[in-house]
C-alpha cells in the first residue's frame, strides 16, 4: 500500500539515512535521477554517481543540505537553480523532513522534491511580460488609464497627469466625467457604456484642464476581458489640441472669407438654400441684398492692395454691426457682398435695411492719414416674387444692381425687362467675340522654380488679350464675361492647344523638358468630352502626356462624384493635376485625399502678407504641412520678395512662381530663360 501510494505521487520522494545512503524511492525519483530498481539501495550518493544516467548535477546537490537538517533537527524546504549536463536550467523546490526515533533522535530523512522548472520560466516570463507592460505605459506620451465598471479611475500613468493637471490622488476613483465640457459628456458616456458591451471605440471630446484650458483629446475605450467577461475598461487619450485647432482653421477658412470673416461664396449659398427651405414650409418672404462698393477699383489702383484689404475688413465691420442677428451677410469676393433677410414683411421693411447701410457706409473711412467716402449699389430680389430658387434670387440681385449703378441710386428692386449689362459691358463682348475670331489673344508663361534645386521645372500657361486699338486689356475684365457668355470654353481649349504645341517646340529645340500647367475653367470641367478634348490635343501636338499639368480650382469639385469621376478620366491619360488657389473656397479635406491631385498652389492672397501677417503665414505653413502629409507638393503663387522665399523654403514649399522670378512672358522671352534656366 505504501508503495501504491509513494509510486502514485508526481514528485520525487525517497528516505535516506544519517549516512546519506538511500533507503527507498518512489518510481518518480528513480526516473529522475536515472537510477535503476536494484541499483540504489545502501548506498550514498557519491556511491551512485557511477549508476546515475542522467541529471548528475541535481542527484549530487540534493544531499548537500541533509547536514544542516540532521543538526537542527528541523523540517527545511530549499529551492535551488541546477543546470543539467545539456545546459539547460532546473529548478527544484525540495522539503527534507526528519523521521525520529522513540528516544527522540532522528533516523533518517523524507526527502520530497518537486520539478518547479516550467513554474519559474512562467513567473519569469510574467515578471518580463508585466515590466514590459509598465514600461510601455509609464513611458508612453499618451495618457494611458484604467476604468472600473462605474467609469471610475482605477489606475493611470504619469501621462494622464500632465494631459489633465491633476494628481493621481485626485483621480483615483472618480469617473472623468466632470473634466469633460458638458456638450460633449452624453456622448462620451455612450461610448464609455458600448465598450462595457465588450465592444472598443474611439472618440474625440474636450477636456477641462485642471488650469481651466481646454484640452482635445482622440480617446480610445477598449473593453477588458476576462473568462469572457467584461470587468473594466481600458482608456487611452492622445492630446489632439494642435492638430484640432489646425484643421479648425481649415474648415474655417473653407467657409469663410479669410479677409474679413465673413461667411463665403460657398457657406452663403448653404444657407440661403436652407432659408428656401424654412420660406417654402412657413410660406414667409425674404429678400436677398446684392452690393457692389462704386469706385472701389480707383483705391486699389491708387492706393495698392493692401490698402484696399484694410478698406474692406473696415466695410465688412459696419456692416456687420449694422444688422440684425438673424441676417446673414456674405463676401462673394473683390468688393461684392451679399445680405440674406429672413422672414420680412415687404418692401418697406427690406427698404429701412438698405437706407441703413447707406447710412453706415456714409460715414468716411479713415485709414493711413486719409479719408474715403464710400458707397454701394445695391440690387435686391424678393422670395417668392423675384424667384423660388437660390440661383435665379441670385441672379435677379445681381442684375437689379447693375441696374441701380447705371442709375446712380443707393437701391434697386429687381423688376421684369431690366437689362443686367451696361453698355460697356455690352461693347465688351462684342470685341471678345470678335477678338477670338480675329485671333487678337496670345499665351504669355510664367516660370515655375523648384525651391531646392533652383531649377525652371515648369510653366503656368496664361491667356492674353492684346486689342488692336486698347492695347493689353486685363483678364480681370473679360475672363469673367467669357465664362458668363460661354465663350471660356472655346477660349481655354485654345490656350490648350497652343500650350500643347510650344511645349513640344521647345523640347524638339533641345531645351530641358518642363510640365507646361494649363487652367480649366468651371464650363470646360463640367463638359462631357473633356477628356477626349485633352487626349485629342495631345494626339494631335505630339506632346507625351506627362508634360501636361491640368489646374482646376476647389469650386470645381464640390459635386464630388462628379468631380472624382472626370479626374479620374483625365488621370488615365497620364496628365499630371493641380489644385490651384488653394485655400480660397471650399473643400472637404476628407473628399480631397480622395481625388487623384498631384500639387496644391497656395493662393497669392496667403503669400502676399507672410512676412507680416500671422494669419496667413499660417495659412500657408498649414497648406505646405498638409500637403506633405497628403503626400502631394505645394507651390506658391505670388512671390515677390527674397523675404517670402526665405519663409517658404523654411516651410518645406516645394516649388514657387510669382515676380520675384519672373512675370508672365511671351514665348520668345520663356524660353531664353529656359535655355539659360535664370530668373529676369
């Protein structure tokens, strides 16, 4: 029965003597030590060596204690590191218990080891596990913390202090909650209870500082998991602050106009579009204000543009704080603004808010030692008399002021029969038409550098109109009237064209090949064979494709599935794809990773001030960060200054165009640069 018994235990266990001779042993403590049935018995250890097959090492040590037990008498309990002849560690935790005498004295030993070698390597990997774990969450920039099922502070890193401001002891068992902005605690509370659900999500929220600065914070709930059961919630936050006040200031400046702070071109069409809504349901009128500055064109000519910038932030603020709450008042850009009134009573009404601008705008602006007496046309169109969509209100406006500034008048409502043009503008697009038929325009380029190498790698085409009897006439004046009648269409695939063909030229002349950046209007990129026109083109000058650079603006791709679907076309050509005027209307950062664009051009008006003007130097910094990020290059329009270049090059700007390397030239002119590769 005893040795049913001592056979049928895991461990070793044998009885020894005051002389270290082996008495008995169980079969487990004989396969150990590699010790026959019949060999072991009477005998010491150093008696056995010869007999021991195996883990002689370990046979040896185990008697290396017995002394100190037959001394005092007492039970011991040791463990002990021992390495097998192959290397390979062994670690036993052995118990050597005395068995006494009726007199009182020992007589031999119960020695019981146990093999806690796969016990050890798992308490070491543990310990490794666990100290690889505080590592990562101690040293971790980010906030890193536990949450019991209450939503309480269980445990955090030191990181969670810094982001927050509190002390751990000010934390612990306390739900954070009370630290985030009352408008965002439902929503973080929805998402704290599906990951008890068992289920991780990841959220932004801000943040009360202990300091009382708000903090935005990327947090992360994943659920803690144990025996299949939910007991607690891991969180993870990453201070967001920068990266949210930065791309804040790109939604900002994609619905607003960066000189003034008015609402857009874009944001204003939005919410006249909702205003039709609220009108339509609550069968109520409202009125749209369309006002153009008279004369405004004489102080920028004068005066310079900056001048004139500062003009019109002081306009945009009277007639900010002129109106009413519920008004809506929009930059449509130059000197153009428009005012949406919801909800008006009649004419009478919309006529004491147009006598009140007047009023406001009576008044002299004074800027720089000089005063400037100001006034506005102004044409406005009644909902739903004058239309009952955006686009005819608009329309309406716009021609009821022309009409109000061939009068001479403050204001005027839009009535059927008015004519929208004057009879210069009239003139005008009889010569534009003409022009285009007597062949009167030319293509002037501008030379594009890359920044880091000083190379010409590139050109902006750009069209020119040289009148027989006006001489140069601005494409400030009759580009907008050619996209108005329609003629921008055939005008921009002429540009093409002729694009296509001197470039060509002058790679079949030896000079260094270049990307010639050709600009499609609006009209060109909403036509249906657009791509075809562009292939044809190429077909027909011989120019390989990815000498080609296509600009198109941001209002181009606000119809986004429209707008992928014709990019999409143009790129299996081989055509490279520009963003030009970047940060001057509306994108969607999410739509713009999507679309397949090769360069963002940051706008001249961002350029222009860099140097001294905080607000576009980040701007501009902004637009060449994102632009790496997004993996595209950047190129500034406008430079003009060593001083402007400094600071791009400081940014990382990829390339630049502007006077600082040289005006759009004529062809002749464009490609001696090239040939010499120098600046004029």
């Amino acid at each position: 029965m005893m040795r049913t018994i001592m056979d049928s235990i895991p461990d070793f266990v044998c009885f020894r003597d005051r002389e270290g001779r082996w008495l008995a042993a169980n079969s487990f403590a004989l396969r150990f030590f590699g010790l026959g049935t019949t060999t072991y018995q009477g005998k010491t250890a150093e008696e056995l060596t010869s007999f021991v097959t195996c883990n002689l090492d370990v046979f040896m040590n185990c008697t290396q204690s017995d002394k100190e037990v037959w001394a005092t008498g007492k039970m011991m309990r040791i463990e002990q590191e021992l390495r097998l002849p192959n290397g390979h560690p062994v670690f036993l935790d052995t118990v050597k218990v005395p068995v006494y005498k009726e007199d009182g004295q020992p007589k031999e030993l119960i020695v019981i080891g146990r093999d806690v070698t796969m016990h050890k390597q798992a308490e070491r990997l543990l310990k490794e596990s666990e100290q690889r774990y505080r590592s990562l969450v101690e040293y971790n920039a980010d906030a890193v913390f536990t949450h019991d099922l209450a939503g309480r502070f269980m445990s955090m890193n030191k990181a969670t202090e810094g982001m927050t401001g509190y002390f751990e002891e000010e934390l612990l068992y306390h739900t954070p909650f009370r630290m985030i902005l009352p408008e965002d605690r439902v929503r973080a509370q929805a998402h704290f209870e599906r990951a008890k659900e068992g289920k991780a999500q990841n959220y932004d929220v801000t943040i009360v500082h202990k300091s009382g600065r708000h903090v935005h914070v990327n947090v992360a709930n994943i659920p803690i998991i144990v025996d299949e059961e939910v007991v607690g919630v891991y969180g993870i936050a990453k201070d967001i602050t920068e990266r949210s006040m930065a791309e804040k200031r790109v939604a900002y400046m994609a619905y607003h106009d960066e000189l003034t702070g008015l609402i857009n071109r874009r944001f204003y069409k939005q919410k006249l579009q909702e205003a039709l809504c609220e009108a339509e349901v609550n069968e109520s009128r409202m009125a749209i204000l369309f006002m153009d500055m008279d004369r405004f064109k004489n102080v920028n000519d004068s005066m310079g543009h900056a001048f004139g910038d500062e003009l019109l932030r002081m306009i945009a603020d009277r007639l900010r704080f002129c109106l009413e709450e519920h008004h809506v008042l929009a930059r449509l850009g130059g000197d153009e603004f428009t005012l949406l009134c919801r909800d008006v009573q009649d004419e009478q009404e919309v006529s004491e808010i147009a006598n009140r601008i007047a009023m406001v705008l009576d008044d002299p602006f004074k800027l720089n030692g000089f005063e400037f007496h100001m006034t506005a046309s102004m044409g406005i169109s009644m909902y739903p008399r004058d239309g009952q969509d955006s686009e005819t209100l608009m329309r309406h406006a716009d021609i009821a002021m022309y009409h109000a500034k061939s009068q001479g008048v403050s204001y005027q409502y839009y009535r059927p029969g008015m004519n929208r043009k004057s009879h210069d503008s009239w003139l005008l697009e009889r010569e534009l038409r003409k022009g285009l038929e007597r062949e009167e325009f030319t293509v002037y380029y501008q030379p594009q550098m890359n920044i880091a190498t000083g190379k010409i790698i590139g050109a902006e085409a750009l069209i020119r109109w040289i009148h027989p009897e006006k001489g140069f006439i601005s494409p400030g004046e009759f580009i907008p009237l050619a996209e108005e009648i329609g003629l921008i269409v055939p005008l921009g695939n002429w540009v093409l064209d002729k694009a296509c063909k001197q470039n060509k030229l002058w790679q079949e002349a030896g000079l260094p090949p270049i990307k010639v950046g050709v600009n499609l209007s609006f009209r060109q990129f909403v036509q249906q064979d657009l791509a075809r026109t562009v292939a044809d083109t190429l077909q027909s000058t011989g120019l390989d494709s990815s000498y080609l650079d296509l600009e198109i603006t941001e209002s181009m791709t606000m119809e986004v599935e429209r707008a992928m679907e014709v990019l999409a076309q143009l790129r299996s050509l081989g055509v490279s794809i520009s963003m030009d005027d970047f940060g001057t209307g509306y994108s969607s950062l999410t739509h713009l990773t999507k679309f397949p664009i090769d360069k963002l051009k940051i706008d001249q008006s961002f350029i222009r001030n860099i140097t001294d003007g905080a607000n576009d130097a980040a701007i501009a910094a902004t637009i060449v960060t994102m632009a790496k990020n997004l993996k595209l290059r950047a190129i500034a329009e406008g430079v003009e200054t060593d001083d402007q270049l400094q600071f791009l090059q400081q940014c990382g700007c990829d390339e630049i165009q502007g006077y600082w390397l040289s005006p759009p030239v004529p062809a002749e002119k464009f490609e001696q640069i090239l040939a010499s590769n120098s600046c004029v």
